[in-house]
C-alpha cells in the first residue's frame, strides 16, 4: 500500500475511533432516553464497561502488537469496530446496547497504542516532525510542537508527551474554571 494511503487510514481509524463513541452517546442522551423511557442518568451504567475496557484494553493491544503484527492489529481495530457498531445500532434493550458498546470500546482500544505508533513510525520523516505537526494542530497542546524538537533531545519522546499531556490539562483547567489561577480572594 501506497505511503499516503497508508497515513489516510490511520487517520481515519482515528476519526473513527473517537466518532463512534460521541455518536452513541449522543444517540442515548436524545433519543434512547425517550425512547425506552430511562434517563440519561439510568443509561450511563450501561455504556461505563465500554469506557473501562477502552482504557484498559490498550495495555495488551499494544503489547500484542508488538510481539505479533501492528497490520494485522488495524485491520482486526476496523473490521471489529465497524462490526460492532453496526450490532450496536440494531440494540433494541438496555443490555443489547451495552454489548455493543463494550465490543466498540473493546475494538477501540486498539487504536491509539496500534495506530499511533504506526502513524509516527511511519507517517513522518522522523519523530520530532510527526509529533510536531500533531502538537501544532490540536489546541491546548501547540507549546508542544514549538519546543519538541530541543525536549527530544534533552528528555525523549515520553518526556515530550508527559508534558504535552501536563500543559492540555493545565490548558483544559484554564478554560473550565478560570477563577482556579486567581490570585485574588
């Protein structure tokens, strides 16, 4: 497969990665809720396994790709989540939907430890490029693609990540509770 090609997917098993989960939970807030006549509140146990097992699934998701085919990992991600999406909309019951939604959470915890490192593996001349233009494109996180380059060098990439991390949280506290940085009582 053609190197652009290649980048084109893993960026849109990105988009499809964070879509899904958006998409259902929009489906649950505005019509299930009429619908099966539950609130928002009464539904949320249903989807909070798919949440969990999207975290914690990717610990073995990377290491199995690792030791056996990130390739064969991302079709397994694309086949699986698109699978899983489309049982998850015929979901007629509380329980069918969360089925669905833990296959969806299960499928997508693939992406980000499997896709990620192939898109900076492979999608850049080098680290500090892919990391930068990812940085630069994602609000609350462009102070990162601005001093990656000289942090790669003093600290690595993890150290890089950590603080792009440390600053969109500190960016993301910024916004929800300005007041938290007053210094005045």
């Amino acid at each position: 497969m053609n190197s652009r090609l290649h980048f084109a997917f893993l960026n849109a098993g990105h988009f499809i990665d964070h879509l899904l989960p958006l998409v259902f939970a929009t489906v649950a807030a505005l019509v299930l809720t009429r619908k099966w006549g539950m609130s928002y509140a009464e539904l949320i146990p249903y989807a909070t396994p798919a949440l969990v097992v999207f975290g914690l699934g990717a610990l073995p998701a990377g290491w199995l790709a690792d030791r056996w085919s990130r390739q064969k990992m991302m079709v397994i991600f694309f086949f699986g989540i698109g699978a899983s999406a489309i049982a998850t909309a015929y979901a007629n019951t509380p329980l069918t939907l969360a089925l669905g939604l833990f296959a969806i959470g299960l499928f997508g915890s693939i992406y980000h430890p499997v896709g990620l490192a192939m898109v900076i593996q492979g999608g850049a001349a080098d680290r500090s490029a892919a990391c930068s233009q990812r940085c630069v494109r994602q609000p609350g996180r462009g102070l990162c693609g601005a001093l990656y380059e000289p942090l790669d060098r003093g600290i690595g990439l993890a150290g890089c990540l950590y603080l792009a991390r440390v600053g969109h949280s500190v960016g993301g506290r910024c916004v929800l509770d300005p007041y938290s940085w007053s210094t005045s009582g």
